[in-house]
C-alpha cells in the first residue's frame, strides 16, 4: 500500500489565504487481493491496477474546496466522481450513498433539489490521451466529521434530471479519504 495522508497548511491560488487541508495519495489495487485498501480498482480496463490518485481537501472561511487527480487511467474517457459517506470495501457498494450537505429525507436520494453538485460534491473528469485527469469543486459547506470518507469513481458522467439526478453508471473505483 502506498499511502500518504496528512495535514498541511496549503495556500489556496484562489484568495491567496492560507488554510487547513488534507492530501491523500493513493495507488490502485485490485480488489481481488481482499483486505483494506487505500485505493481499491473493481475495473482493471477503466482504472488499471496500478494507476494512481490524489485527492486534496482544503477548507476556508466561505467552504470547502475539493481536487482530485488521476494519473494512468483509461485515455480519453469521461468518469463520474463523488465523495461517498463511507470508506472504500471490497464491494463497490460499500462506499454507501453521496454525502450531502442537506440530506434528502427520501433515500436513494434522485431528486435534483438534492441530489446536485452545490449539496453534494461532483468531480466528474474526462482523461487525457495518456490517461490523466483532475476536477475542482468548491462547495459552501463543510463535512460533518467522520460523515464523508472517501471518492468514488464511476461509469459516466453524473445525471442530472429527476428521477436520476446523482446517478453515474457503476462504480469502478474507490479511494478513501478522512474529510472534514
Ligand atoms: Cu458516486
């Protein structure tokens, strides 16, 4: 397991403020193997084992703002990608549901009002032709602690429409990481 998770001041290129956040850096493998992961793969042809993934958290007076980098991924190929309430298993369905910041009372939540990038935190991303790719998203809220625990990495790009707001095809890969 490669593994680096740890907390720094990171000065943010937006405001120019120095804040609190969190890095996490992590190598996927196959869930295959069972036990624990950092970062876990249940696709070898979208995420190779092997292929690698930083995640970045840093909080400010206004939010919280959120990066995720992939690096040897599929080339060319857009993913979805949210952050997940709990950590990455060796099933993909064990990350649970998207965390949100006003939870819909009617779970599995597909009700746009909630299910939206503002409440919840989307960092959908298309590679490069060599398999590389990064999202930002700034949202207004902060995580509930032990509330929000890792990134997952899904199928396509996330629905938006009623009905199937939040949805993004299967999940391929998992990364865990300890928001807020
Ligand atoms: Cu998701």
């Amino acid at each position: 397991m490669s593994v680096l998770a740890s907390s720094m001041a990171v000065a943010s290129s937006m405001t120019g403020v120095t804040c609190d956040g969190t890095a996490v850096h992590g190598r996927f493998e196959s869930a295959a193997g069972g036990g624990t992961y950092q970062a876990v793969t249940f696709d070898a042809k979208a995420v190779p084992a092997g292929s690698r993934v930083v995640v970045l958290e840093s909080t400010h007076r206004d939010g919280t703002e959120i990066e995720l980098r992939l690096h040897g991924l599929q080339p060319d190929r857009t993913f979805g990608a949210h952050v997940h309430q709990k950590p990455c298993g060796t099933k993909p369905a064990d990350s649970g549901a998207h965390y949100q910041d006003v939870v819909d009372p009617k779970q599995p939540s597909s009700d746009p009002e909630y299910a939206n990038p503002d409440n919840e935190v989307w960092l959908d991303f298309t590679t490069d032709g060599r398999g590389n790719g990064s999202a930002t998203s700034s949202v207004d809220f902060f995580f509930r602690a032990g509330e929000a625990r890792s990134v997952v990495i899904h199928e396509h790009a996330t629905e938006t429409g009623p009905g199937h707001a939040g949805m993004a095809g299967a999940r391929l890969a998992c990364v865990n990481v300890p928001f807020g």
